[in-house]
C-alpha cells in the first residue's frame, strides 16, 4: 500500500508539471511552425554570411529565436560556413541557437517567469557573440570546403524554381513540422524531462540546495560538468530546473544548467570537431562554460535586487492548482500530440518526392540506391541529409529512414557528389552500405 501511495504521488507531480506546461509547449510549437516556413536554410546562409563582427552579431541574433536542437542547429551551421560565413559567424550561431528557440522563451516564460524568460535569450545572444569574436581571434580563418552547388530548395516543397504557395499549404506545412517533424525530435526528451521533474520534486527535501550545498560556484560548475555531454533540448530542460530551483537551486545555478545542456552534447560535440577542428571545439565549449557561470551570477544578483520577483518556482508558484478549462483543454490537445509523436518514432522516415510524387521507396525496388549514413540523430538531420541529396542532378526521390540510419535514393546520379553533399551536412556515408542498383550512373 505504501509504495502505491508513493507511485500515485509521483505521478501527481508529473502530471501537475504536465499540466503547467503544456498549453506554453503547444503555443510555442505553433511559433515553431511559423518560423520554420518563413525561413528556410538558405535565407539564414545568405543573410549571415560574413568574416567580421557584424557578421557574428547577426549570427548569434538570427539564431536565438530559431527552434533547433543542439544536433539540428550543426547543418544549418555548416550551410553558414559552406556560404563563406567565417568561422566565428558559425560559432556565434551553433552557441546561440540552441540555448533557445520561441517555443522553449514561452515555456520558460510559463514555468519561471518573465524575469527568466527575458534573460535566457539575451545570455545566449551574448555567449554567441563572444564566442564567435574569440573564434575570429584565436582561431586562423581557412577557406570552407567545396560543395555541390544547388538551388536554394522551397521549404514547402523542396522545388528550386520560382512559385508559390497559397495559405492553405503554409498553414499545412507549419503544422506538419510544428506538430509533426519538430515535436517527434524532442518528445522523448520532454517527456523523460518532465518525469525526472516529478521524480526530483518527490524525493529532494526542500531547501536541499542550500542545506547540502550552499557553495554557489561549486554548484554550478557541477551543472557544467553534468550538462556538457547531456542530450537534452531547450524546451525538455526546463521542468528540471523548475524542479531543482524548487528545491532551493538559485536561479543563476539553474540557468547554467539551461545552457549548457541544449548547447551541447556528446554527438553535436564530434561533428563539430570533424568538421571545423579541434581549435574551434575548445573555444567553444570554453566560451560556453565560462560564460554560463558569469551570466548565472547576473541572474542571482537580478534576483537579489528584484527579491526574486518575477521568478515563478523561486516565488513559490510551483504547486498544485486549480486550472480553467483553456489550460486543461491545451492539455488535452499536448497529450494526444505527444502520443502521436511517440507512435511516429517507432520507424521515422523523410520522404522527399520529386515532382510527380510519392510516398517513399520500397524495400527492393530497381532503380534505387541505398546509402548508409552516419551521425543522423533527429529529424533535422535525416530532412538535412534528404534535402541535399535530392538537389544533386538526376535524383527523382530520396527516402531516408532514421531509426536504420540509411538513405533510399531513385535516380541516375553521381555516388562520390552524394557522398560530397552528404559530408557538407555533417554527416558520411558509410562505404560499405553504399549499394548501387545496376546500370546506374
């Protein structure tokens, strides 16, 4: 009976944190969905590139409303690099973006505040920048390597030549990537997120964080070195550290851990290395490390002077309440969204069809070539990987299978320009897995 009652009172946290957020996750997945179809890959590329400070203020700005996760903001940063962006424009980039994003600043805004809500994006604007002029400095500019060239793909419908798009297919578009490609890539994440939430909530006594912890510095340089090789996204981030400030983590400790965590991990690490040099990788998990723990003290010393105004767990606002039917009603409509995804990841698949169509190759069919690809972990990656390959001349659809890590390709086209435009998204295809149709060019 007594580990019943425990089990039910775990759940009950979970799901009040649920329910606290779920309505801001589904209005910032809607924004998520709007920017996605007003900015494609190639307008960021074409708007940033640049070898000076300008173009590593502009960098780091850009990046902090676009929702990408740590492992999908790599492609389009390397697309930056790929657009004669320098080096530091692409470290202020790949610094800024995934720290936040317009859906995980209306989160944030819901489960700590405005105070948090506002600072969050400015701090990742400001490591971005920093990080990006460090990268100019210390690190000697070299030419980006050569890719395939190709058109600048409609969002839409991944056709390069001109035209357009009525309401109706926006409106599609946004909810399919909100709703669709963006929610299966954090959904696991988000609610593995929430359940640690509920499980710290239950079983950390209160005040533990300045009763068994009291020295700030130590605290957050442990948030430095658990967050670092962490996988966990800006959105899916904040339920624990509502939960750990619950439990008297200061709010500049917390957002060390907000930081550090979406901006980086074991595998976002590695590609970055691969492809820009270690240099590069050390000033940029230095800058992130350093600069996350003296924007956690200019939090403290905010909630210092405001009295922890404007900071909901630090206020004490994280308990269990009564809700309106809008908030329940989002809820609702979180919920089953969030199933849906669940179901979708058992077998995640980018379809990219030519103009006539289609819906995905099959298993054995003639006429398609089947290459193994390395280091795709999200559905950014696998729509990154689909993109370039379909732009190469001669490629009528590609069909990329996330959980088998393999990409379906029908057409006559060049096996080593794959492997170029595959490589200049962050990605290899591994040589083995390269399986060639007969005939083919």
């Amino acid at each position: 009976m007594a580990v019943i009652n425990v089990l039910y009172r775990i759940a009950a946290e979970i799901s009040a944190t649920f329910v606290e957020m779920a309505p801001y996750l589904l209005l910032g997945l809607t924004f998520a969905g709007v920017l996605h179809v007003l900015f494609t890959k190639e307008s960021v590329a074409r708007h940033l590139g640049g070898n000076d400070l300008a173009g590593v203020a502009k960098a780091s700005l850009f990046g902090v409303p676009l929702p990408l996760c740590s492992c999908g903001v790599v492609p389009t940063a390397l697309s930056l690099r790929r657009s004669r962006a320098s080096r530091g424009a692409t470290v202020s980039f790949l610094i800024s973006t995934p720290q936040t994003g317009v859906d995980s600043i209306i989160a944030t805004a819901g489960m700590l505040g405005p105070v948090f809500a506002v600072f969050r994006p400015f701090a990742a604007l400001f490591m971005g920048l920093v990080g990006g002029v460090a990268t100019n400095i210390l690190v000697k500019e070299e030419e980006p390597d050569a890719a395939v060239e190709s058109g600048a793909s409609c969002p839409l419908c991944n056709v390069t030549e001109p035209h357009a798009h009525g309401l109706g297919e926006r409106v599609k578009k946004m909810a399919q990537y909100a709703y669709g490609d963006f929610l299966d890539d954090i959904s696991l994440q988000l609610l593995l997120g929430i359940a640690l939430s509920g499980l710290l909530s239950y079983f950390l006594p209160e005040s533990f964080f300045t009763q068994h912890m009291p020295n700030e510095f130590a605290v957050m340089l442990l948030m430095v070195v658990g967050g670092i090789p962490l996988y966990v996204c800006a959105t899916a981030s904040i339920p624990i550290a509502a939960s750990l400030m619950a439990k008297g983590l200061s709010p500049g400790a917390a957002f060390v851990f907000l930081a550090v965590g979406p901006a980086t991990n074991a595998a976002t690490v590695t590609l970055i290395a691969n492809a820009m040099g270690r240099k590069v990788i050390a000033v940029y998990l230095t800058v992130i490390a350093s600069c996350s723990i003296i924007a956690g003290y200019g939090l403290n010393a905010i909630a210092a002077f405001t009295s922890n105004a404007g900071f909901r767990v630090a206020a004490g606002v994280h308990v269990h309440q009564e809700h309106g039917i809008v908030i329940y009603l989002g809820t609702a409509v979180m919920g089953l969204l969030l199933i849906l995804s669940l179901l979708r990841k058992a077998g995640l698949r980018i379809v990219h069809p030519g103009p006539g169509g289609g819906g995905g190759i099959g298993e054995a069919e003639e006429g398609v070539t089947v290459l193994g690809v390395d280091g795709m972990t999200c559905n950014h990656c696998a729509s990154s990987v689909a993109g370039a390959l379909r732009a190469l001349e001669g490629v009528e659809e590609v069909d990329v299978n996330l959980k088998k890590g393999e990409a379906r390709v029908r057409g006559r086209f060049s096996l080593e320009d794959a492997r170029r435009v595959v490589a200049c998204q962050g990605y290899t295809v591994r040589e083995e897995d390269a399986i060639r149709p007969d005939g083919a060019a």
